[in-house]
C-alpha cells in the first residue's frame, strides 16, 4: 500500500508539473504576438529638370523630370506644373491649382524622364516658373525638392 500512495504522488506531482507547462508556453505564445507591420512607404525622389525651348524663341519644347529613386509606393502620375507670369514671382505651384499641369505619358523610370510639349508662351507674360511633382497611389502628391523661374 505505501508503493501504491507513493505512485498516487507521483503521478500528482507529474500532472501538476505538465499543467504548469502547458500554463507557461500559453501564456509565453500571447506575450509575443507575430503582428504584421505594414510595410515603409518609401517615396520617390524628384528633381526638377530644366526646360527646353524651341530655337526661335515662344515655345517650350521639351520639360526634364530626374527621378533619383523610385520608392516603394506606386506612380499613378507625373508631370510639371508651370505658370506663365506676366513678372518672376514666387506662386504656389501645385497639381489641381490655378495653373496647368504638363503630364508625362510614358511609365515613370529611374534616371532622366524628359517628355516633348511645345507650349507655346502667352502674349504679356516674360516669365516661367515650373516645378515637377509625382501624383502616389492613394492621391498624395509629392513635389520636387527644386523649382526654376526664367525671365524670357
């Protein structure tokens, strides 16, 4: 009878020792939860390239858009926006505002983006300021960290 009580306090301490186990890796499994973070949005970087205009003056010919790295995050669009101004001042250029936009066609690339236009120039205006901007997936929009003004 004692061997029997002794295997009864056995199997107590064995099935004790198991239920405290399994309680540890429990409660060791929610402490590390495996959340997915959402991947870095890493943004293109854009440089404003400068204009070309056409030999006998009054036309733009071609806008230059130097894309330094691509990013992570899709291009929906891309494109120069550019006001005509009858004298160089500063305006707030951005995409949807008062002032167009010359939108690439062809798929953005890494490297020089340099798309034909030939925009004619407005009678009383002698100045140009234009900047390049990329349009995201999602509708943000980024724009180049450099502009040009040029008095014609």
């Amino acid at each position: 009878m004692v061997n029997n009580h002794k295997h009864i306090s056995f199997a107590r301490q064995f099935s004790f020792l198991i239920l405290l186990l399994v309680f540890v890796v429990m409660l060791s499994c929610n402490k590390h939860t495996h959340d997915v973070k959402p991947e870095e949005k890493i943004f293109p970087e854009i440089h404003t390239g400068v204009a070309t205009f056409h030999a006998l003056g009054g036309v733009i010919e071609t806008f230059n858009i130097h894309i330094e790295k691509m990013g992570n995050v899709p291009i929906e669009e891309y494109g120069v926006v550019y006001a005509f101004l009858p004298e160089t001042t500063l305006v707030d250029l951005v995409v949807d505002g008062p002032y167009p936009a010359a939108r690439f066609k062809e798929v953005a690339k890494q490297g020089s983006n340099t798309e034909t236009f030939k925009i004619g120039f407005p009678s009383g205006t002698h100045a140009l300021s234009y900047r390049a901007y990329v349009k995201l997936e999602g509708g943000e929009v980024r724009y180049a960290d450099n502009s040009f003004n040029k008095t014609y």
